[in-house]
C-alpha cells in the first residue's frame, strides 16, 4: 500500500475537519483542563460524592467529557456521530462500554448489548469492526484468577471453573455472529494483570475462526 493513502495522523486539518469551530473550541477548553491533574483530581472527589449522594451530574457531564468521547448511550443514539463521520469517509467501531460487572445476569446483558452492535455491523457498511473487552463478559477477579492458573500460581474451584465456562461461551456467541455475518471483531486489551486470560481466550478464538480468513483480532 502507499503511503499516500494511509491517513497522516498528523494533519490536523484532515484529522479534525468534520468537528466545527464550536466543536473545536469545547475540545481545546476540555483538554486544557484535564491537563491539570490537581483539577482531575478534585474533580473525580467532586464526581464520587456527588454519585453517593445521589447529586444528578448529567447536565454537566453529557454536553462536555461525554459528548467528546462518547457517540452516544446506544446504537440509534450514536447515528448522528456515525452520519458525520461517513460524510467524510471515517467509518465507525461501536464499542458498548461497561466494565467492572460482577452479576451474571449484567454480564448477560454487557454479551447482548455486544451482539446486537454485531448484527449492525452487518447491515451497515458504515462501520468497520465489531469489538468488545473481556471484562464485560467476565469479572475482573475471575480474569485474574484465571491468568494465575493459566501460569501455574492457583488452581481453580469447581465455581471458578463453571463461570469461566460462562465467559467462554459468551466470547464464542460473539465470535461465532461474527464470522456468520461475515465481519471482523476485535477482542481488546486491558490491564496487564488481566492480559493472560484474555490472549488465551483470544487464540482460542483465532484457532477456531481464522481459518479461511482473518475474524477475530487481538490488540
């Protein structure tokens, strides 16, 4: 491939021309202020009280940090961020966020949310990949747990071994859509100590859904 046609993450104007002036200003005034990690800081003290005091905070944080991170709360909320990405040929990776879930019924619900972006996918050239993060599908503890085993540190209980079964099969339900609808998903990397369990996981998948072309990635 040439060079000329990969993009040039350093050409500004090509890099942010489908925000306006408005759009770039909030971004400058965002960026600034949470360059001072004395204000991020006080900041997150501020976010953590008023959530325990049940202080609604979405006046505040929707139209600022969210709007410039976040497409939107759902597949149809994020058509508009989607529409204006693609009218400057920029196509879209939906990627549902929700991480730390304990309960297998949220994990559940985290595998179906991943599912229907999938199925999107699908029927939307707009977009380019699927992708999801293992601890959506799985508890942090347990991914931990499980790279330790895997590295001969601990051994698994028989319920430990039930709810990695659990995530496995939630993995395979979205790789399996995947390679069925003809797509790409990536599986993402986290946090180091969580790592081990989910690149197993991820050659497990690739052994099995690699085989004609490439389905599921790994970053």
């Amino acid at each position: 491939m040439s060079s000329s046609n990969l993009p040039q993450f350093n050409d500004t104007a090509q890099a942010f021309q489908h925000l306006t002036d408005a759009e770039l200003r909030r971004a400058v005034a965002l960026f600034s202020l949470i360059g001072k990690p004395w204000l991020v800081n006080a900041g997150s003290a501020l976010a953590h009280l008023a959530l325990a005091l049940r202080v609604p905070l979405a006046w505040a944080v929707k139209p600022t940090v969210y709007a410039h991170f976040c497409g939107g709360e759902s597949i149809e909320d994020s058509e508009d961020t989607m529409a204006k990405l693609a009218a400057h040929n920029v196509r879209t990776i939906l990627d549902y966020s929700a991480e730390g879930q304990t309960a297998e019924s949220d994990l559940d619900a985290t595998c179906s949310e991943v599912l229907a972006t999938i199925q999107a996918a699908d029927v939307d050239a707009r977009q380019a990949f699927a992708v999801f993060k293992v601890s959506g599908l799985s508890s942090n503890a347990l991914l931990e747990k499980v790279g330790k085993a895997m590295a001969g540190g601990v051994a698994l209980d028989r319920e430990d071994e039930a709810a990695w079964e659990r995530v496995q099969r939630r993995v395979r339900t979205l790789c399996e859509a995947t390679a069925a609808a003809g797509g790409r998903v990536m599986i993402d990397a986290e946090e180091s100590w969580l790592q081990g369990a989910i690149d197993a996981l991820a050659e497990d998948m690739m052994s099995d859904y690699n085989r004609e072309r490439v389905v599921v990635y790994n970053t």
